[in-house]
C-alpha cells in the first residue's frame, strides 16, 4: 500500500468515526472531520457505528465499575450508569421508542401512526415503553454488577456496542416509510452495515467474552429485526424513531443476553 493511499484510508476511518460519533452522541466532534459528500456520510455512521456504542458504553461501563468497587450497591450504581449512557447519547435512542410506542399504539392507522409519532409531546404508549425498557436497562446491570462485580462495567459497553449496529440495520431491512425525514435519508449500503455487524460483534466478544459476546449480538438482532417486522406492518417501513426504538430495544436485548450467560 502506498504513503497516499494509507493516508487517504487513515482519513476515511477518521471521517466515519466523526460521523458516527456525532450523530450518535453529543461529544464535540470538530466539524472539520466527517465526509464531504452527504450522500456518504450514513455509510460512515453504519461502519462506526460500533466504535459510538464503544464510547459510550465504556463511559456507561466506567460509572458502574467506579461505583461498586466504591461499595455502592448495585441498583444505584446501575441507574446512575444508564443515566450517564443516556446523557452522554442525549436520549436519542430512548426519544425514538417513545415516538414509535406512541404512534403504533395510538394511531388508527398508517397515515395517523406516522404524524403521531412526529408529534413532540409524550402519550401514555411512550411512557410506559420507556419506563419499562429503563427499567430492565437498570436492572439487567445490576444484576451483572451483584454477580461480577466491576467486571459488569465490561459487559455494559458491549451491550452499548453492538445496540449501535442495531439502530442501523432496518435501514436495510425495510423501505422508507415517508417521502422525507431521517427514515428517507440513512440509507447506507448493506456492505456497510454489514460491516458494523462484524466490528461490533467482534468488540463485543472482546469486552465480554466470545460466548456472551456473540448472544449478545444475536439478542440485539433479535429485536432490531422484530421491530423492523412490527414496523412494516404498522407503518409500511422504517423512520428515524424506528432506527432509535431498535438501538435501545437492542441494548436491552443484549443485556439480557448477557445477563444469562455471564452469570
């Protein structure tokens, strides 16, 4: 490989990471960095979409770490985990399954679905989706955290690393759901987002191990997969909110995943 094309590949991996990073997260990524051609920029959000969730979930995994080998019992430990993973994503995935729980579970039909789910105000649906998948978020960690200890904050970022690939993946399972929006616009190549599968589930290996690395991965496919199934059905094909719904439904699939096999 030559000096420029090693170059020219060393500011691919940095733009698609920028990318990444800042649409999955709200750390200041300088704006010189990230692909010139918007048309490109979704292919660079699906290949490092697993290094976001790594950032992420490293911070989340550190806060759960640092506080129980402090002596902080698990459940504290873990809610103040998520809320550091939460914020530090700024509850982009968490507002997408509110949006989606809403307008599946409120609309009468297809066209009414859709504009409920761009309405900004929170509907029961909404709430209780997000109680309940911040709930098992919290708890599935502190499980982890009552069984390995700090160990857990290891298992928590390849949670938060392979739900990133997750959000992505029913670009490619289903059609736009509308002319416009999110939904219309990420359409990265399959070779990229299979690309993310692979890195993700590589990372997530890695973190926790082979075994609960890879159910891990398959849980959070599991159930980006089955809401694309569910969104078809409802809407016709995917949205932004559904991207969001299946990362955070993914995470905590993972979780569970790993939940039972680690323990």
């Amino acid at each position: 490989m030559t000096a420029d094309r090693s170059i020219s590949v060393i500011l691919a991996a940095r733009d698609a990471a920028a990318d990444a990073l800042r649409f999955f997260t709200r750390l200041p990524v300088p704006h010189s960095w990230g692909s010139p051609d918007s048309a490109a920029i979704f292919d660079g959000v699906a290949r490092a979409a697993p290094l976001a969730g790594l950032v992420v979930g490293v911070v989340g995994g550190a806060v759960l770490a640092g506080l129980t080998g402090l002596g902080l019992s698990p459940f504290p430990a873990a809610t103040l985990a998520v809320a550091a993973s939460v914020a530090l994503s700024g509850a982009l995935h968490e507002d997408g399954l509110a949006d989606v729980a809403d307008g599946f579970g409120g609309g009468r039909d297809r066209e009414r679905k859709l504009a409920i789910m761009r309405d900004s105000r929170l509907g029961s649906f909404g709430a209780t989706a997000l109680i309940l998948t911040l709930l098992a978020r919290v708890s599935l960690a502190a499980a982890l955290a009552e069984g390995l200890g700090p160990a857990a904050g290891l298992a928590v970022a390849a949670a938060s690393t392979i739900a990133r690939p997750a959000a992505v993946l029913p670009t490619v399972l289903l059609p736009p759901a509308r002319a416009d929006g999110a939904g219309h616009a990420a359409r990265p190549a399959p070779s990229a987002v299979a690309l993310g599968w692979a890195v993700g589930a590589a990372l997530a290996a890695i973190l926790a191990g082979t075994g609960p690395g890879l159910a891990a991965a398959a849980g959070a496919a599991l159930a980006a997969s089955a809401l694309s199934v569910l969104a078809r059905r409802q809407i016709g094909g995917v949205t932004g909110d559904v991207c969001g719904a299946a990362a955070a439904l993914g995470e905590a699939a993972a979780l569970t995943a790993l939940a039972l096999t680690l323990m």
